[in-house]
C-alpha cells in the first residue's frame, strides 16, 4: 500500500504513461488511425491530412510489443507506402517558414551547438573536390538548421549525418531531408524498428545502427580507484514521467530494507517537487539519495559507486547513462521491450535485459553478483569513438566511392559528454570550420548571419 495519498495526481500521470504502451491500447489507437487514414486518402482525398495520418499509425505500432510478426508486416507495409509517397510528393508535405520573425524565437537555439564538422571540404578553387563531413543532433536541432541555413548549399560541400535524439522516425525533422533525394543522407538508427522503418522508406536516408551510445568518451567515464560501492543501484535520467521511477519505488517499497542504496541523478533541474512527492509517496525516503545538475566527473565517481546501473523507461532515445556506465565499469539493468536503446549490447560481459516484473530478483542478483562482469573491457573493444569513427570511415567511403568522388581524407572522432566534443579532445578539431561558422557561411539571409554574430 502507498503510505502517502496526497501526491495522486503523478502517480496517475504515470499509469496513464505506462498504459499507453498497452499491446490492446496500441493496436486499437493503431487500427482506428490506419481506418482515419483510408477515410482521408481514398474517400476524401485529403491525401496531405492523410500523410500525417499514417505517420501518426507508424508511431503508434511502433509501441506494440506482442502479435510482433504482425506489427511488423503491418509496419514494414506502411513503411513503404510512406517513403513511395516522399518520392512521389514529399515536396507538398514538409514546408519551412518563409517570414524569418517566425522562427526568431528558436535562434535561443543558438546556445547550444547542434552540429560538429567532422572532416573539411576540400576546394579546388571555387570547386568543391572532396566532401566535408557535418554531423547535426537531436530533431529539434535538424529543424533550426533547415530553417537557418540554405541546406542544398550546405549538401554541394558536406556529407550531412543525423543523430536524432529520440526514437520514432516518422518525425518530419527527419523526413525532410528526404527531399534531397540526390544526396545519401546517414540517420543513426540504434533501434533496430527505426533501422528497419528507414530501411523500408527506400529514400536517400541511410541508416546505421550506431547512436549516442557509441560515442561515450573513455577516459571521462572510467573505473577509479578507492572507490567502494555506495549503492546498490544507480539511476541516471530526468525527473520526467517516461523514466517511471516509481516502478523502481514500488520495488524498493516491497524490499522494506532500508539498506537496500539507490542513487538518481538528473543532469535537470526539473520537476524535483514532484519526485519528493513520489518518494514520500512510496515510503523509500531512507532508501534514496536524490543528485541534480552535477558534472559528468561526478556522474563518473557515483556510478563508481553502484552496483548496477539502471534504466527503466519504455522508449527513448538510444541513452548514453547505461553506456557511461559501461566503460565505468558499471553492468547495466533495462527492460526488454524498451524502444531506444541498442539491446544488442547487452551480453554476460556488460549486463541484463529483463522483464519488469523481474525487477526486485534482479536488483538483489546484482547486489551479490556485480563483480561477475566486465562492461568496460567489452565497451572499449565495440563502441568506443574510435571504434565508432572506423565504421563511419568505411561506409562514407564507400558511399563515396559508388557515387565517383573523392575521398582521400578520413573522418576524425567526437564524442558526446553531453555535448559534442572533438576526441580525445580539442585539438583533433583545431583546422574545422565551427558550427558557428556553418551557420554564418549558408545563411538563408544577412538577417540570420547578424542573429548568429549576436549570439
């Protein structure tokens, strides 16, 4: 039983949350939607309204865990409908705003950079010889760039690779790139449904099964000495709903032993009232340490202090908490039936995919058996920036080589800690164009080059 009754209202949010990826929920929302959309297309002919239509029912099966083989014939068939749609009319579908005053607002954007040059065009003279290499991050930062830039400029001297923050590629942020069919655009995909739904579109959009997880920086998140473990577990992720803390509180609460450590970390200052409200909730105050906005070095030292690291949301994007947690040496705990994350990395070496209900028996398994694996050493052999940078060398050159250009230069490393960051570290990116300097030179007018410079 909750001991406390007051903070309803989150607990209720949360169940709500969760319910929603209900197989019935997501077939019923699911199959309603694919009948909206044969009404709008084939009845009405609202054929634009009905596009938007059958993005909506791709998202939504994308939720639906059982009758899989289903879903995913259902998927993979829509899937092609959608990307036979984006070669026939993806032009009419996906506009930017023509007033600049429109999207003044975002160039508060600016403060954060979205994109990092990893490799230079090359000219000879006003000619562009061999392709530059330009990395953009997470859909709101493919829209500023689409907005604030003169994107088929930029394609004539960059190869442009997308790292999308969230899982679910129907996104529009996404998909308009499609319309530059003439040039490979590459999506990380570490989701094998997003790889397989890109895969299926058949348009100029390449996916590769990397993500955010494949970049962590080895030498920042590392095992350190002198450190004994503090907790029995570590939760690294906001405050927000679709983390579901309160399926580890109801867990904890069914343990009643207060020495039983969990730590959770929010990079955020963001609804902290509301995760006092469920801890108290849950009567597991003894049991939780809260840390907010702290540095990545002490990220580090507390996941050097646990036990195992967790991760119990439903869909995300492709995380990089569990993966820091890797090369810090730190096994990591996560559900089967999330969407996001890369379930290929888990093996005996680095940690577990479980099933919910399995929670409590596995958090004791890992509170006695931790020391029976290695994350680090497996992390370091498969995704670390070097490791990733290889793979993206190979395929830009062979991309580049079917399509009769030049690649005499490779790609050199980033990595994300959070943001992006030459690896292993500044200087690597000491003769790059910056992503200010993207912006300034593909402006789409001197109104934005002007908005940059203030910035």
């Amino acid at each position: 039983m909750i001991q406390n009754k007051q903070p309803i209202s989150p607990i209720l949010e949360r169940k709500i949350h969760d319910r929603s990826f209900h197989p019935l929920v997501c077939w019923r929302k699911g199959l309603l939607s694919l009948l909206r959309f044969s009404v709008q297309r084939y009845v009405k002919r609202k054929r634009i309204r009905s596009f938007y239509t059958l993005l909506s029912t791709q998202d939504i099966l994308l939720k639906a865990q059982y009758l899989s083989a289903l879903s995913l014939r259902l998927r993979r068939i829509i899937s092609k409908v959608i990307g036979r749609d984006l070669l026939e009319e993806g032009f009419e579908y996906f506009h930017l705003p023509e007033n600049e005053e429109v999207f003044e607002p975002c160039l508060r954007l600016l403060k954060k950079k979205w994109g990092i040059v990893l490799k230079p065009p090359r000219f000879t003279g006003e000619r562009v010889a061999e392709k530059g290499v330009l990395l953009l991050n997470h859909a709101m930062g493919f829209q500023f760039f689409c907005w604030v830039t003169d994107v088929p400029s930029v394609l004539e001297h960059y190869v442009l690779i997308l790292e999308p923050g969230w899982s679910g590629y129907t996104d529009p942020a996404i998909l308009y790139f499609t319309r530059f069919r003439d040039q490979p655009i590459i999506v990380m995909a570490p989701e094998k449904r997003d790889y397989d739904f890109l895969e299926a579109l058949g348009t100029n959009l390449i996916p590769v099964s990397f993500g955010c997880s494949d970049w962590v920086n080895p030498s920042l998140f590392r095992p350190l000495k002198g450190q004994g473990k503090k907790y029995d577990a570590v939760y690294v992720g906001s405050w927000l709903k679709f983390k579901r803390h309160h399926v580890l509180f109801k867990v904890l609460h069914e343990l009643r032993d207060p020495s039983f450590q969990v730590a959770l970390i929010s990079l955020l200052i963001e609804n902290r009232e509301e995760i006092e409200l469920l801890v108290d909730a849950y009567g597991v105050r003894e049991n939780v340490t809260l840390f907010e906005q702290i540095s990545p070095e002490e990220v580090n030292r507390i996941l050097n202090q646990s036990k195992v690291n967790l991760l119990l949301s439903l869909q995300e994007g492709g995380n990089r908490a569990l993966f820091e947690g890797f090369f810090a040496g730190v096994p990591g705990l996560a559900l089967k039936n999330n969407i996001g994350i890369p379930k290929v990395y888990f093996n005996p070496q680095t940690g577990k995919l479980i099933k919910e209900k399995d929670l409590k028996t596995e958090l004791l398994y890992f509170r006695e058996h931790w020391t029976d694996f290695n994350p680090r050493a497996w992390a370091e052999a498969n995704i670390a920036p070097e490791i990733t940078t290889a793979k993206f060398n190979e395929l830009l050159k062979r991309l580049t080589n079917q399509r009769g250009e030049e690649w005499t230069q490779d790609i050199v490393a980033k990595c994300n800690a959070p943001n992006f960051e030459y690896y292993p570290d500044a200087s690597v990116g000491r003769e790059m164009p910056t992503y200010e300097d993207i912006l300034v030179r593909y402006a789409r007018s001197k109104k934005i080059v002007d908005w940059v410079r203030k910035s």
